[in-house]
C-alpha cells in the first residue's frame, strides 16, 4: 500500500512540476533556515570537540571584593579565582568531580624553536593537570602533562602550531622558548575551533600560580559533577562560610554559572525556557509561514483532486485512508525538499562559518578562525531533529486542507467540475 502510494506520488511529481517546484523550494529554504539555526545552538550548547562535559559542568569566571566606607562600597576589585579558592572548594565540595583552572589572561608571547625560528604566539595559557579531564582533546603525540609535572617546564601545543613551527605534528619530547624560558613538549592535541572559544589555544603551560589571596586569582574555573543543582549548593556553602572568616569592611561575590547560562550570556535566575524562548519563536517563524504557504498550495491541488476523492468514497474509501494517502505523498515531497534544505544549511554554515557561528554571541572580541568540524554537524541530534523538523512541515502543511476537502459529501465531488 505505502509502495503504491509513493509510485502514485512519483508519478504527480513529474505530472505537476510547477508545484512540485515551488514545494521543494519551500520546504528548503524553511528546513535550511531552522537547520542553521539549531546547528548554531547545538554549536554552542552541545557537546562538541573537546567540550563534551558541558551538561554536567559548572563556570566560575567572575568574582568581586568590595570593600566598605561611608558613604557607601568603594575599591571594587573584580578578578577571577585564585588556585587556593579552587582548592578549597574542591575539598568541601564532594559532589565535585574535577575543576579545571584556566588563565584568564592568555597572553601572546615570543616562542622560538631550536633551530631559532621566531613566532608571535597568541593564546597561551596557563592550565592545571585537571584541565585535561575536564576538556577531552584528542592528543595526536604524547600526552598530557600529569600533577606531578606542575612544577616542570612543559607545555602541550596544538597541531596547528606544531605544523607551524616544526612542519609536523609529531612533535612530543622537542624542546622551545616562551619569552626565554625553555619548555619540553609533552603532547601535541588536535586544535580546537574558534567556536569553542574556551578551549581554543596553541600553547597550555603547567602552570597555576599559588602566590595569591585565598579568594581572588587570575583563572576560570570549569567544574565537573554528575549533580549539578547538589554541587552548587556545596560550592555556595563553602563560600559563604569562607566569607564568614573574612573581614566585616568587605564584601564578596562569586558568580557561578551552569554552562548554558554563561554561553547564553544570561543571569544564574533565568529558565532554560527564559533563555531559550525568544529563539524558539525564531524557529517556529521558519517553519509556520512556509507550511501556512504550503498548506495553501495543496489546498489549491486538492480543489482539483475532488473528483478523484469522491470516486475513492463512493468505491468505499474511508476518511483515514484518503488522509494516509495525502500523508505519504506530501511526505515524498517533504523528503526531497528536506534532503535539498539540509544541503543547503550545510553549505550555508560551512561557508560562513566566520560569522554565521557569531550569531547570538554577545561576547565575539577576536577574529580566531571558526572552523566547523565533522562533531558539530553529523551526529544523532542533528538528524533525530531533521527528522523532526521534516514530519512536523509534512503534518501541519497537509493536514488541514486535506481535512477540508474530506469535509465535502461525495456528490459535491463527484460533481466539482461539472
């Protein structure tokens, strides 16, 4: 039955190419256009090379030390973490898996090679051995440094830079100068995309500076945990009773963000729904007015097929089996387009991958390259939501005029052109 209704859609196809044109194009560019918008999103909320903690993983980047005069709060110092604080929390907190230290000021410096070729490297920084537990890069030669390499001259580089410098990517054991100072390398990772602007470097140094205060420091925190809402809680107890020790002519603050909220730029009270709502009005924009369009052309085909569907009632067809048959010859239609709309978000996010991924990012200050890799656009999610996306055009633009033209007796019908 299905084979025959997909020949009978076959066949209306080559017979109506005015419609079946203006439907393929339809449906593609309402595909293609919600395609590029989830791609964008997963991009930044899925778990990407080498981000793929990101839904269990918590985001200390901000902290404030304010301290108390009359008159009112003055000498703000806003920082980052220290190493100690990171320490201390990972004590209290036992919900904590691993915590990540990040330099936040990631500095470009001189790197010179053996063989004296000079470099002006941009983003160096400072990392701890977590770092890489926390982030899951894929190492091309050696490995990462380990904790027991925290207070040795090591570095791991990216492939990019390794090819740069020494024009191969198996580099581990080689040795070179950052700023003077010697540095073995100890593994070489797969780059990172400029659109995963966290994990995006050339050079990571086993290096996290303890000569601090015990609050404030110069690094992000990423931390890990399979109970996200428990470990918050653990963290915020463990600060406020460190704030309790602290002099009472200052005041502190620590934001702690879940992943989502820092890369959405949004407040620790929003929703998801909050975060996520003026996006979803986006996405149903893209996919409503091409299937109102849509909906309106079949209605139009389906005036001309009334004949047709009072002959199948009097013969005994009943109404779902009209509905089925509409169903599967829209959904023929529906899969060609769909095929042709995610070609076309797939070149779109390609091609302009440079600024289509700045979208919705409040915070873009570099130019680094915004390559798109093979994680960010084939995998489960991407085609569980095409799928989607496909079956909902199909449903909403056939639905309704073939239920209106099932409205009609079958004498009306059978009488339509007489």
């Amino acid at each position: 039955m299905i084979k025959h209704f997909l020949h009978q859609a076959w066949t209306m196809m080559k017979q109506q190419k005015l419609f079946t044109g203006m439907y393929l194009i339809g449906t593609a560019v309402s595909i293609a256009l919600a395609m590029t918008l989830f791609i964008i999103f997963y991009i930044k909320l899925g778990p990407v090379y080498p981000e793929y903690n990101r839904q269990r993983m918590l985001v200390i980047e901000n902290t404030q030390e304010c301290e108390k005069h009359e008159g009112g709060y003055s000498s703000t110092r806003g920082l980052g973490i220290s190493g100690k604080f990171a320490d201390l929390l990972k004590r209290e907190g036992k919900s904590i898996d691993k915590v990540a230290l990040l330099s936040s000021n990631q500095r470009n410096r001189n790197v010179e090679t053996i063989d004296k070729s000079k470099k002006r490297v941009e983003n160096i920084a400072n990392v701890n051995a977590e770092y890489w537990q926390v982030f899951n890069y894929r190492f091309i030669d050696g490995l990462p440094f380990t904790k027991e390499q925290m207070n040795e001259n090591v570095a791991v580089i990216s492939t990019t830079l390794a090819q740069e410098l020494f024009a191969d990517t198996h580099v581990a054991g080689k040795s070179l100068n950052i700023d003077d100072t010697p540095y073995r390398i100890v593994g070489v990772v797969e780059a990172a995309s400029g659109c995963t602007p966290i994990t995006q470097g050339n050079i990571w140094i086993a290096s996290v500076f303890y000569n601090e205060n015990e609050f404030q420091g110069h690094y992000h925190a990423y931390i890990t945990s399979d109970n996200i809402d428990k470990c918050m809680a653990e963290i915020n107890d463990a600060f406020n009773r460190y704030t309790q020790t602290r002099p009472k002519n200052f005041t502190y603050t620590m934001e702690m963000e879940k992943y989502w909220q820092n890369a959405l730029d949004c407040d620790t009270e929003t929703t998801p729904f909050e975060a996520m709502g003026k996006y979803l009005y986006i996405l149903l924009a893209f996919l409503f007015i091409p299937a109102l369009n849509l909906s309106g052309m079949i209605s139009s085909r389906m005036d001309s097929r009334l004949d047709e569907i009072g002959v199948r009632k009097a013969y005994g067809a009943t109404n779902s089996e009209i509905i089925t048959q509409v169903l599967w010859e829209n959904l023929l239609l529906t899969i060609v387009g769909t095929v042709l709309g995610v070609v076309l978000s797939y070149i779109v996010i390609i091609t302009g991958s440079s600024w289509i991924t700045a979208f919705f990012d409040t915070r873009v200050n570099d130019l680094s390259p915004r390559e798109i890799n093979a994680d960010m656009l084939l995998n489960p999610t991407v085609i569980v939501c095409i799928v989607a996306l496909t079956l909902v055009l199909n449903i909403a633009s056939a639905l309704v005029p073939t239920l209106i033209a099932l409205k009609k007796d079958i004498i009306q019908s059978l009488y339509h052109k007489r």
